[in-house]
C-alpha cells in the first residue's frame, strides 16, 4: 500500500533539497574556456565506447529503438506536513508497480485503475527511475537518434528533483540530467564525439539562456529540409567531464531563480530545458569501403559525421492557473502557461489519434519539442503526482495526461 508507510520518508523530511553550494563565479566568458573543458583526458574514455560507433541508416523498423512514447507514474513520499495529516491518506492512491497499475480511490467501493509502462512508488530510488524512463532514451541518443525526456506534473511533485537533483551531498539522489550526462560520457570517445549543452528556459513564450541570462529572446530554427530543430542563439558549452555538468547546471538553476525574482515569479511557472547535442566524427562507414573491383583496392572509409540530440525537460507545474482575480503580468503568465501545456496536450491527442493536423506551431514549447515526437525520435515522459488526496483533481489529470501520451506513436510523421 503506497499510502501506509513512513519509514521511507526521513530523506524527505531532512531536506534532501537542502540548500546547494554557493555559486562559483562562472561568466558567459568563461563558459566557453577552461572550466568547460579537459579535466578528463581522452584516454581515460573506455574502449567499449567504439561499441557505440553510429549505424550507418536510421530504419524506422529498427526494433526496439522506435515506438509509442513510453510513460512512467512516480508517487513523490509524504512530507512532514502530510505524514502529520496521516488519516486522510489511508488508501487514496495505490500503486501496484509489479502489475504496472496505480488505483485512484474514488470511495470506500470503487477505484479506477491506470496502467502505465513503469510505476514507481515513493520509495523508487533516482537510479532505478533513471533506469526506466531516461536509459533507453539516453542508449538510442548514443547510437545516434533524437531522444526526449518530459516530467509533467503539478508543481511540489517532484519534477525537479526527478530530472535536476544535483545530489552534491549524495550522489545517490542525483537525478536524470547529471545521470544522463554520466552515462554518455563513459560511453563515448573525446578522441571522436563531442558533447554540447545549451540550457533554456521558456517562460511567457520567450525562450532565454540560463546560461547568459542577458541573452533571453532566442528564436527556435527549423531545418527545412531535415526538420531538425535547433536554438543557435543559445548558448553552447563543451562539456568532457561529469563536474563541469554539475556547475553549469547549478549556474543555469542560479540563473532561473534569480530571473523569476526578479520578475516576482516561481521557476514552477517556466519550463527548463537541456538540450545536449552529442556530434560523432569518424569511424567506419560500410557504404564507403567497399572493395574496388577493377583494381583490388580497398577505398580509404571516409570519415563519418553523425549528430544526435537529447533533450531533458522540466515542465511547468501543471495546476490549472486560475485566470480569474489575476490582472497584468499575472494574467498574461496565467494565459501562456495554459497555452503552452495545454498546445502540448493538444499535440499528444492529436497523435494519439492519427489526426490529420497536429497543432505543433502553436506554442514555443510544442515548436521546441516537434522532433521529439516525429520521425526517429524515442521519447519518454514521466507524470509525478503527490500522495495527498487534497489534489485529487490535478492528480488525475496529470493521470489522464500521462495515458494519452501512451497513445503517442513516435513513427508517425507529423502533419501540420
Ligand atoms: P516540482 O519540481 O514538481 O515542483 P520538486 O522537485 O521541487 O517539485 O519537489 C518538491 C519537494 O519535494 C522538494 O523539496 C524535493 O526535494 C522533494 N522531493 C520530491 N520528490 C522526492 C523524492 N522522490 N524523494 C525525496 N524528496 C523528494
Ligand atoms: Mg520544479
């Protein structure tokens, strides 16, 4: 029973949140220098990273690597104030994670239960959440396809703490981007790949740099013939070792809250961006070595360039921002807010229908995300409730949420 025990909890309670290291001065300068680059020297990159040398064609029939957009359930463990309110808890939410299914309590009678691809109760450990929703995402980024990971809920539920957790004091509780990041840098090659990062934040349908926070109007590119989507006003940083992830993200966290301050904001009303481009050069091309008849000779392999991109997503808090009593700024940040997931939701049931038009240029973030959900992309989301029966209502449809987006075909070629 998800809602019966406590002895998970004392993590929670302590603050694994607790208040991060002091910034270390990083400036738009030296982003680009030395604190980015080569602590790591390239040998130290195992061998098994050639394993992960490029397929020479994408096939959308490749198994296993495209598919419908998988979708995880994670319960966020009680906080002191809800372990105080214990009563009210007993049997709201049930989550079976051996049958995949999570049960909503509607009365003492009747329930109604979810199936999903992974259910991961409030004792789920960050590396076992890792290794259902971001590691096969992050394995077909590393041979050489687009991959996305979302975290959809209401604010409070753990979205941050699934995907940004930097976990400095225990290493055990960092979350999905740190991870990601680790992953892929054991399993490339410096000597062949390079790894890059810009980190947006989208807030009131203007994407800025959390990187350089004076750049905050960057326009988002479409290729027209590949339909890559791209940000190149953004700030890049070469990343080479797992440290240097660890300061830029806390420098692009420092950068969203103080932009929110200042705009008298919370950063649950923007939504925080990773994009990591990872570029292979060389290898092995099979097309380019064939054997020349006439001459017996084997042609020198041309050397390959091959792009993949991972993008990691921390959605703003899903609660219905309430419109009315909102005036000015408030309500303009109430209304994009809703555009922007709402247009997300619009496009996950438009695919999930096959419909004939999916409203893609409807918001930044849909325009942000479009090649996460067309062509070879592989996309995983994860929808974080709480445990408290007081959001009943943002708990199912962030539920709802999370089963239309299981609908989502990924090989599906987007129609505008
Ligand atoms: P959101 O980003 O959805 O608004 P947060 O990630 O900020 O929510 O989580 C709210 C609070 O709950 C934070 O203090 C966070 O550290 C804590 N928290 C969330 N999920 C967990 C978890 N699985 N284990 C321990 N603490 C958690
Ligand atoms: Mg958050």
């Amino acid at each position: 029973m998800a809602s019966s025990s406590s002895s998970s909890n004392s993590a929670f309670r302590n603050g694994s949140s607790s208040a991060q290291r002091p910034l270390k001065p990083l400036t738009a300068s030296n982003l680009k220098s030395s604190s980015f680059k080569s602590r790591v020297h390239p040998s130290h990159a195992p061998l098994s990273s050639f394993r992960r040398s490029y397929p020479s064609t994408l096939s959308a029939s490749d198994d296993g690597v495209l598919g419908r957009v998988r979708v995880a359930v994670r319960l966020r463990p009680r906080n002191a104030e809800e372990l105080a309110a214990d009563a009210d808890f007993a049997d709201y939410v049930e989550l079976q994670p051996e049958l995949k299914r999570l049960k909503l309590r509607k009365n003492n009678w009747d329930a109604d239960t979810y199936e999903f691809d992974d259910v991961l109760t409030e004792f789920a450990s960050q590396k076992r959440v890792y290794e259902a929703v971001a590691k096969p995402v992050v394995e077909s980024v590393l041979d050489g396809y687009n991959g996305t990971v979302m975290a959809y809920g209401q604010t409070g539920t753990g979205k941050t703490f699934t995907l940004g957790h930097l976990g400095e004091d225990d290493t055990s509780s960092r979350g999905i981007m740190v991870r990601a990041m680790e992953d892929i840098l054991t399993e490339i090659s410096l000597e062949t790949d390079s790894v890059s990062v810009s980190y947006l934040q989208l807030y009131m349908e203007a994407v800025q740099d959390l990187l350089v926070p004076a750049n905050n109007n960057i326009s988002i590119v479409e290729d027209p013939k590949t339909g890559d989507v791209s940000v190149p006003g953004a700030t890049v940083a070469e990343i080479r070792d797992q440290q240097s992830i660890v300061e830029l993200l806390r420098l692009g966290e420092a950068h969203r809250i103080a932009a929110n301050t200042k705009l008298n904001t919370e950063s649950s009303r923007s939504h925080a961006i990773l994009m990591v481009k990872r570029s292979f050069t060389g290898g092995e091309d099979a097309l380019s070595s064939e054997i020349d008849n006439s001459s017996h000779l084997v042609k020198p392999s041309k050397p390959i360039v091959r792009k993949s991109k991972l993008v990691l997503v921390d959605l703003a808090g899903s609660e219905r921002v309430h419109k009315s009593g909102s005036e000015g700024h408030m309500l303009e940040e109430a209304k994009s807010i809703n555009l922007s997931l709402s247009a997300l939701g619009k496009c996950i049931n438009a695919l999930a229908e096959n419909s004939s038009h999916v409203p893609i240029r409807d918001s930044k973030l849909t325009r942000l995300l479009k090649d996460s959900f067309g062509g070879t992309a592989r996309t995983s989301l994860i929808v974080t409730i709480g445990p408290s029966p007081r959001h009943r209502g943002e708990t199912s449809s962030t539920i709802l949420f999370g089963q239309r987006a299981m609908k989502v075909e990924n090989m599906l070629k987007i129609k505008e």
